[in-house]
C-alpha cells in the first residue's frame, strides 16, 4: 500500500541533480548593474597598468644622477622648471639640476628617472626663480611606479563565472567595461502546496498555519541571485497543483514545490510527477532533515520537491537547488563552502542518515568552533534564523562530543566552493 | 609651508566617527521587499508555534492507554474513524480503541495523545470497517509537537538591529508581519575627484586613466545596502568641486568624497572643508593604506574624504563610512567582523603604521590562515579584486613570519560585528 522509496547519498543526488546543470543565456548589462553577477567572459587588461611611469607620491621628478654629491651638509639647489598635476603632461624636457613639480599619479616627465617625495624638499624661491633643496642621494627608479607593473596589456586578470564584488568592479571599470557580459538571471517558480497554509496577513484559523516555507525560499532565491515567481498557495489537490505546477513550468526556468512530497495519502506530486511525464531522479535521500527531498526532470527543466517541513525546506535548497542556480548563473563556485570545526556541544544520539544541525560559528584563537542553535527538531523555524552554518554529524551507529572535529557548511558565506560536501564513505544504503 | 597633519589611531578614528551616529528613520515595507534589511523593531511572536498540539508525522492519533497489550505476537486492532488532512480539523470525540488518520502538520483530534506513523502500522478493511493493526505500546506524547514548544505568543524571537536573512523571512511570515519596520535606506553621494579621470566608457588619453574608486565604492555602497547618487567625476579645481560638494550635501545623507585629501597643492579638499564651514574630525590616520583618509562634519552631517589611491580608498570605506552607514540603517552589528588567524607568509619589512595587507581566507583542519594577494603596493587595484580578508600587521619595530598570529578582517562576511577592530595598545602617537 506504502510506496517505498530507495533512499540515495548527498552525494549522489548532488550529482544526479549536476547531471542536468545548464548554462543560462549571456546578457550584456551596464557596469552601474553588474554588482554580485557572474563575469560570462574573462576580464582583460585593455591597456598596461598603470599605462605609464607614475609618480606614486607628490614630488619633484628628477635625474638621479645629478643628486650624487646631494648630503644633509651639502644640499643642491634644482630649479623648477614645470608643475604637472595629475592627467596633464610636460611637454618640457627635463635637463641637468632640474625638477619638475609632479602630483600623485601623474605621468614622470621625459628626461626624469626618479621622484622625491614633497616633504622632503625645502622650495624657496629666488630672483623669480623657483628652486629647491635636495639633502640625499637618490637612485634610478626611486619612487617610480613603472608601466606595466600591477598589470600587462592582454593579461586575464579574472576569470570567467567569478562574481563581481567591488574590486572587480573597479578593474572593469579601468579596463573600460562600460558593459559587462554576464550569466542572465533565471526565474525560480515557487509553488508552496497545503491547504493549511494562510498568508503572513491572514488571521489564524483552526487548525491552519501561515506559509512561512514560501518565503523562507523567496528569500533564498533572492540570496542566491537569481529572479523568483510566486503562484498561489496551493490546496492538497490534484487537479489545482497540477496546473499550478504546468503553468510553473512554461513561465519559469525552474520550478520548486514545498510541501506535498512525502508518504501520506494527501500528497499528490507523485502522481503529478507522472502526469506531467517527468523523470524523476530521486524521491529519497539519506539525510535528516530533507530525506523525502525529490527531483524530476521534464524535457530538461528541472523540479524540486522539496519537503513541507521549513529546515528540510530550507536545507534542500542550499544542498541541491542553490548549486544548480548558481552554475546557471554561470558561477564556477556554485556550491557552499564547507570547513572543519570543533564541536561546542554533546550529541549523544547516534544517527543512522548523516543529520544537519543548525549551527552558529564562533572564531577562537584561530580556530574554528560550531554549537547547535535553538532546539533541533526539524519544525523549529525559529533556529533557522539564527543559524550561520550546518554542523554535520555523519549518520552511524556513534554519538558525538564536544572537542569532536566536524564538517560545517556555512550559510552566510558568499564565495562558495568548487566542489559540494560529501559523505566521506559510500558504501551500498 | 606643507600643513603638518597629526596622525590618530584607528580606534580614535572610528570613534569619532561614531560619537556623529544616528538612526536613520523607520519605514514600512512589505514582507515581498524585506531581504537583507535591518529590522527596526523585535520580532515579536503574535501566537504559539505549534498552534496547537499537532502531529510531526503522517500517521495515526489515538489513545496511548489503549495500547499497553499490544506487542508484536499481539497486535491490536483499532477502528479508523475519520481523516484529517493538513489544514483540517476533525468534530469527532476519539474514544477507546479508536485512531484518526493524520497528516503531518495537523492538529490532533480531541481524545487523542499520542501518533504512530504511518510506516509502522498494517492497514486493512474489514466489513466496509477501517481498521489498522498496533504492534507495540506507546506512550502519552509520543511523536507529538505541543502548542507553544517551539515558541510561545507574546516572545521576542529576533531582537531589533538584526538583518533579515531567509529564516528571519520565514519567521516573518509564520507571524503575520505582512508589513515590515525595517531602518530606511541612507542615499550617499559618491564623488570621484581628479582631473586625469576618464569614465569607462573612454578611450585613454596620455596621462589619464579611468576612474576605478567611485564604481568601487558604488558596489561597497551597495553591499552594505544603502544606495548611491553618483556626481560628475570633478576636475580639481576649487570652484567645481565646492559646487559639486554643497549639491551631495543637500541631495544626499551622507557624502563621500575620493581623491583630493592628500597634502599636494592641488588637494583643494581642506580649502573646502572650511569654506562650508565643516568640523575636521581627522584627517590623517595611523595606517597604510589610507592614512590620509579625512572626515568633517557640517550640521550633523558627515562628510567622508577617502584617498584617490584605490586600496586606501577601498580601506577607508570599510573602516570608517560602512559602519556609520550600517548603523544608520538600524544594525547593531555595523562592524567589519575580525578573527585571529595565522598567517601563510613572511612580511619582514617593519612598519612604524598598522599595515592592512589584501589577503585570502583559508580554512585547514579547523584553523585558520590567511595569505597575501598579489602585490601588496596601494597603487594596485588587481589584488582588491581577490582579496577577500584584511591581514592586519600592527605597526612596530619588527616584521612578521609565517606561523605568527594575526588579527584578520573579513571583507566577504555578511554578519558584522558589535566592535571594531583596534589597536591592543594605544598610546601617545
């Protein structure tokens, strides 16, 4: 009478979900909008860097040569013969015992091959002549900042599928991206089912709660950078989920369902999954919370199922919809990065699913350290909120102590990560 | 004949910057447009969550008092008298021998006090009868989530100050916050001054390069969630820029200017300062970079003078404009978070400044290390671009090496911290 589902490592249905990553189109949007999208094409230097021999500190521009016998005792006086400020040029050439007054990142004038720095200089003037004093020795390059040394013409300085953060923001802006080739935003539909789900304005009814899952995702799809479409609440019913869901699907790149996933009578998505010929990729996954996670794919779109419960909810989007999104979005780091740290707390339960416990990092001396936040049952939105990273405790036949080394995802990490946390053995589930 | 600046540490610098915080004003949003915003009054929790005593599971609620023969050699038959789905509420009374079929999320009918899933029970119909088959005893409570165990009505979840991240969203919802307070949005002006700057758009011309600063601080604006108004790139030239100047501070809350603060006689920004009549807080600062970062305040407003060097640009935005702007907004974590790490390379030049050096974030077998990028000169925008942390080398008579333990600042965090970072020893600069 129960169907009985085959439950599939993290890894695995990471990798089947993988199986179907797509890149999204490339668009061509305004330096002023490019902030946190992916870069589609490497950004090259268009010019050298800096495009000519700078001064890097407002000074005199002179010929080292002619400070040889320059001592504290012994000053000698260099006529002035020009001022620049920055983005002007000499048009003088720069002859024995002369300076030329220069300005922090102008253009070294020709004849010169090394700078002082103002404050250490006396200027005076005399008969209408501007002179200064030199007190030291100065070698060939002194203060200089030479043409091509932070960059070359045609260098690639960033990679294709980074993200645009301001440093990389100031680079396209100085190797004249005025547009910038970005991976397009696809739409996330989301379709929150249950016929006991109110909106955050309803009042409370019997026996009903409000949607907080619908959100919760909006908020994740959000973070995550891409666009969502919200349908209506759904009822637990077959005929309004499966046009909800085909509307979904022809208005959007990718659709997630909340709810209506697991065992019960009342859920319908199986039956949709079938109707709506989509092949599904798994139903089951050994991990709590999120196990009765699904996947299907329908002419190469994808839909996620994702349990009604708000941290499984949560959870299967950061496991197998964010990377997915990401990598559409053209990000070469679509999965969140993962570290090692110490536990701050007993789990004295052993597991046989690996568990993800919702989490606050603490840094300490140099060291990483994780403690569960709030209660850890998994419809306890409240612990959602306060978490910044999901402790992993692997599933055996073992509890776990504090002083104990283990995995932790973060959440609020923006960088992301090459490659997903995985279990570290897989054997026959 | 050079205006001699006294320099201040860090800590006295932030300071001064803060003693001029303020709250901006508090507006209403909808819950659809609350991402990543800071609430302006606590979350408070309008009912209990659960609402009422409900089933975590798919399955059977019943007695537990009617179970106590049951075992796996005696199973006991109970007769199903009604279903109730998500959403739903049941009018029957349950009685002896009794159990209703109940989905996960609702609520448990009159009579009842525990559930059995699903999974663990035979189902069969007998004489158009429901029946199910119980193998084993339970007790009161088993697999129930009581009215009010995650939270109870009338309790602050989330304190005000907090950023909205996904679960804060959730718990939003879950509690009728259609409408959100949140703190309003800072509008900051940006203006890049120099006349060697040519927009990206430009082609270069000899002795110009781009403007790199103002995009960049478009995007720091931008993370930290405030928003921009941009001016033309000003040339220096007095006249024009104490124009553009008095424009920001009518337009904008909050103005930043870049370029223009460093001691050349083309830095007409002290000439500025005191035709507007604005109070110099500081103007130079015991760091590297951005030692000649400045800020003045005219009628309670503040007025931030960043270098027109890229990385102390960079710096001083994060240091000393980003907390004031994310208190503004209501955060009670406005600080760039810092951890101790250990550092991955030798730096044996000493320096008489705290050194701020552009590194990157590792994390190993719990600990935590950071290395520098790329060249480390102030002048090179290319290493902002991959950093992702500030290693902080405090000033001093001797360098540092690989293995020493280091104060590092997350530039990538989205979490903030209540304090600054400092110096561990002020004294007489």
């Amino acid at each position: 009478m129960l169907e009985r589902r085959k439950p599939i490592w993290v890894k695995e249905a990471i990798d089947k979900v993988m199986e179907h990553k797509k890149r999204g189109e490339v668009e061509t949007v305004s330096i002023h909008d490019c902030d946190e999208r992916y870069l589609a094409s490497p950004l090259i230097a268009d010019h050298d860097v800096p495009p000519f021999d700078r001064s890097p500190y407002d000074g005199f521009a002179l010929r080292a040569r002619d400070t040889k016998n320059a001592s504290r005792e012994h000053p000698l006086l260099f006529e002035v013969i020009d001022e620049i400020g920055a983005g002007q040029v000499t048009l003088k050439q720069l002859g024995s015992m002369e300076a030329v007054r220069i300005m922090t990142g102008a253009q070294i004038p020709e004849g010169a091959d090394c700078v002082i720095m103002l404050e250490l200089v006396n200027e005076r003037n005399e008969n209408g002549r501007k002179l200064i004093e030199i007190k030291r020795q100065l070698q060939p390059g002194d203060n200089l900042s030479f043409q091509g040394e932070d960059a070359q013409k045609g260098t690639e300085l960033i990679g294709k599928g980074v993200q645009i953060n301001p440093g990389i923001k100031a680079l396209l802006a100085t190797f004249g991206y005025s547009r910038v080739k970005v991976g397009k935003k696809p739409t996330i539909g989301i379709i929150a089912t249950g016929s006991e789900l109110l909106g955050p304005e309803d009042e409370l009814e019997p026996g009903k709660i409000r949607d907080s899952n619908g959100y919760m995702l909006q908020s994740q799809v959000l973070r995550t950078g891409a666009l969502y479409k919200r349908y209506e609440n759904c009822a637990d019913d077959l005929e309004t989920l499966y046009h909800a869901l085909k509307t979904a699907l022809e208005e959007c790149d990718i659709v997630i369902t909340t709810g209506g996933v697991s065992v019960g009578d009342f859920d319908y998505m199986p039956e949709i999954y079938k109707r709506l010929g989509a092949k599904l990729l798994f139903n089951k996954i050994a991990m709590r919370p999120g196990s009765v996670t699904s996947c299907a794919e329908i002419n190469g779109q994808l839909l996620f199922g994702l349990s009604g419960n708000p941290s499984a909810c949560y959870v299967g989007f950061e496991f197998f919809v964010k990377p997915y999104i990401r990598y559409w979005m053209h990000s070469e780091l679509p999965y969140n990065r993962f570290v090692t740290g110490e536990l701050k707390a007993d789990f004295p339960k052993p597991n046989p699913f690996s568990r993800f416990i919702r989490g606050k990092l603490s840094y300490e001396e140099g060291k990483i350290f994780a403690e569960p936040v709030g209660l850890d049952k998994s419809g306890v939105v409240t612990s959602i909120a306060w978490a910044d990273c999901l402790i992993v405790l692997p599933g055996g036949t073992r509890g776990y102590q504090k002083g104990d080394q283990a995995d932790i995802i973060l959440l609020e990490d923006r960088q992301g990560s090459g490659v997903p946390w995985q279990e570290k053995k897989l054997s026959k589930l």
